[in-house]
C-alpha cells in the first residue's frame, strides 16, 4: 500500500461502489466528512446515480464496472451493491488484493461465506463487515451489564418496525436479489449483536456453533405500498408490486453449548413505533435494553437499559447519542481493523454463522409450510439454500 494507506501517513484512498441510498445519505457523507478518507473513485453502473454524485465529488474518477478499480490507487473499497453482488463483487475485489468494507447482509448463506473466506486468503486482502449495532454506545454497555449476569442462558434479539418496508418494488423485495426479507435485512444486524454477546461469553467459537435452528415466516404487509419505508424516499412504487419475501421472521436457535436465541425481525407491523429490543437473560439476573436501530423517523424515546436481579428492577445510566451515531463510530475504527492482521478471517467468520442461521432459519420455515403449501402464496426460500 502507497502513503495514505492504513496506519501509514495521510488519509485511506477510498472507492464507492454503488451509489444508492446508503452511500448517498450514510457513507458519503462521513468519508468525505473528515480527514482520516479521500474518496478517489466512485463505482455505479447508473448514469444518473454517477452524475448526481459526482456534482459533490471534485477530482474523483466515476467508473462504471468495479473490474476497472486500479489496486494501486485505492486502499479500500466501500461496496454497497445490492445484497446478491455483495459476495460477487466483495470475491473479485479481495482476490485482486485490494481490501473491502462490505455492507451487511455480507453474503447470502454459507456458500458465499466460505467463497469470501477463499478470496480474503488468495487476495490477502483484508474483508470487513458491516456490522454498526455493535459500534452503539448502548449495545457497548449492554455488553458490560451482560458480562455481569453470570452464566448466560437466552439472548433474544428483535427488531420490529411500524412501517419500514425498503424500496418501491425493486430488489429488497425480490428473493432473487436481496435472498430474504427482513431476516436478511433487519435480522442480519440483530444475529450479529446476538454473536458479539455470545462470544463475549462463551469465549470458545465452538461452543456458539449452531445445534439447533427453527423458525416461522408471514407476508402479511409486503405489497402494501402503505407500509413502505418513506424515510428512503424510494419514490412512488412501481405497479404492480409483487414482493416474494417475508416481512416478518421469527428464529430460535440453540447453540452446541446450550445458549438459546430467539429472533424476531418484522419490516412492518401494527405498531407506532420501530423497536428494537435486546434482552440477555444470566444465571445471575436480566438485562433489557429497549431502543431503535437504523435511521427511521418513528423511533423509541431515549434508549433505555434495564438490570433485573433478585426481584429488583434498576435502570443504567446511558450516553445519549445522536442517531447515526454507530456509522460514525463504525468508520473511525476502519483505518485500525485495516492495519490489523487479526481483522483477517473474522468478517467472513461472522458472515459464516450469521448466513448460516439466517439459512436454517428459512429452511426450517419452509418445512413446516410444504404440508401448507397450495395455501403459501409464495417460496420464502432463498435462491442457492440447500432444502
Ligand atoms: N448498514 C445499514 O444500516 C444499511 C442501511 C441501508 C442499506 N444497507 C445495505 O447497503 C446495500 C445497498 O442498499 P441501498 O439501500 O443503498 O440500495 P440501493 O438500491 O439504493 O443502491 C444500490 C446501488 O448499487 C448500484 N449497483 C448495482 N450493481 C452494481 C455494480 N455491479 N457495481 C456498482 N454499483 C452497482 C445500483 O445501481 C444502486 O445505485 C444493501 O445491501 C443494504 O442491505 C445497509
């Protein structure tokens, strides 16, 4: 890597890939915020989407294929594809050496992880996930509460919005291109802070592998243009809209040690307000933290921290933090994870058990639906998983 690379000298030479929504409004934004980045190239096959950035982007070369990214310009790719390029595009990128940060869902299911595993060793590049509610100040105390709660027995993580449903018919929606509904999208965050508090317990990779998975799946909101996240500002919906993805999942999993997780990731529902709970039950007591993830407008008060022990309910005092918070926290730890050998192998790791369960979880859902099936209007299954 030149001057400017990570832990050297000067700012990590950045390149975009894909120019929605999330680099538009989330990474932009930040990379071009602060001296610690210079994004040098932007990668879109969209002419409009690469014209419209480009009116903030000075001296930045806008290319349309990310087989024209040069390695020696950029230490970095941002890729922010939607989820059926990730691994495609993160595999080439990695195998040509150069080092990727990669939206979540990583990849779509355990196929893809291992590919991403193969090209991080052939390339030597390094992968990082994207992975922000971990980087949240109240998850972190959580973490800390949860470290005191003895033995840990259930982690239960949900996400459930009032009307969060992404895009206007496109591909979030289409099984194909996104591999899943709000699992892959909402639960993808959820069973990654579930992992982050799993390893903080057990400390034995072995112990959180996967015993036993089951899980149930409904539609009941998906083409409901009323329900439709309009914070995205995804425009008005293409007619007619079809969506063959779940908008609700329910999981429970039971790791070779014996630690249950029960999951719950709804893009809509018949609530006010988006909410995000995650409670995490010890041998020696509960802690409950009830907040919001992501960046909807209908968003829990100030996220709160409940300790339960021996019948006494008390709060914890949290930082207040402004929304978006954990983007910002996410990219300032980029340039030290890019510097940082042990970094190698742990997105992909991650990605591993995460696709796994996601995996397990629509399996097991479609196991219980063949006996139903004349009445499933449609196969929730994503593209590739094994049945
Ligand atoms: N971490 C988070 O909280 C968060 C939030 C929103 C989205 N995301 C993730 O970011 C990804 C993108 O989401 P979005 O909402 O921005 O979607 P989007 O549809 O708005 O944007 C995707 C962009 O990628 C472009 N693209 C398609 N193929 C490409 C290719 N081969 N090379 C380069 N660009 C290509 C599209 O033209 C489009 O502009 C998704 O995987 C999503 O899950 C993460």
């Amino acid at each position: 890597m030149s001057a400017g690379s990570a832990g050297g000298a000067g700012p990590v030479r950045v390149a975009v890939v894909g120019l929605g929504w999330v680099a538009r409004e989330v990474w932009l934004p930040r990379l071009l915020g602060g001296p610690a980045f210079r994004v040098v190239a932007v990668v879109e096959p969209s002419e409009q989407a690469r014209a419209a950035a480009l009116g903030d982007l000075a001296g930045v070369s806008a290319l349309e294929r990310v087989e024209d990214l040069r390695r020696d310009e950029v230490d970095l790719a941002v890729v922010a594809v939607p989820n059926h390029l990730h691994a495609p595009v993160a595999c080439g990128l990695l195998r040509r050496g150069i080092p990727v940060f990669l939206e979540k869902p990583l990849c779509l299911g355990s196929a893809e992880a291992a590919a991403l595993a193969d090209a991080e060793r052939a390339g030597g590049a390094v992968l990082l996930g994207g992975s922000a509610a971990r980087h949240r100040a109240d998850v972190r105390a959580l973490r800390e509460v949860a470290a005191s709660l003895g033995a840990l027995r259930h982690v239960d993580v949900s996400w459930v919005r009032s009307r969060g449903i992404p895009d206007r018919g496109g591909w979030f929606t289409n099984r194909t291109r996104s591999g899943g509904g709000a699992l892959v999208d909402l639960g993808w965050h959820l069973l990654d802070t579930a992992r982050v508090l799993l390893r903080g317990a057990t400390g034995d990779p072995e112990g959180a592998e996967l015993e036993h998975v089951t899980g149930a799946v409904s539609a009941d909101f998906v083409n409901d243009h009323a329900f439709r996240a309009a914070w995205r500002g995804d425009g008005a919906p293409v007619d007619p809209v079809v969506g063959d993805v779940e908008d609700t999942a329910r999981g429970f999993l039971v790791t070779r040690s014996g630690i249950s997780i029960g999951v719950r990731a709804a893009w809509a529902s018949h609530q006010a307000l988006d909410t995000t709970v995650v409670r995490v039950e010890g041998s020696g007591g509960t802690a409950e933290l009830r907040c919001t993830f992501g960046f909807s407008p209908n968003r829990e008060g100030p996220s709160r921290l409940l300790l339960t022990t021996d019948g006494r309910t008390t709060p914890v005092e949290l930082p207040v933090e402004p929304v978006g918070a954990e983007y910002d926290a996410q990219l300032a730890s980029l340039p030290a994870r890019l510097a940082d050998p042990a970094a190698r192998g742990e997105a992909a790791s991650g990605a591993r058990w995460i696709a796994g369960a996601i995996e397990r979880v629509y399996r097991a859902a479609d196991t219980v639906r063949c006996a139903e099936r004349r009445h499933a209007p449609v196969d929730l299954v994503p593209t590739g998983a094994p049945r």
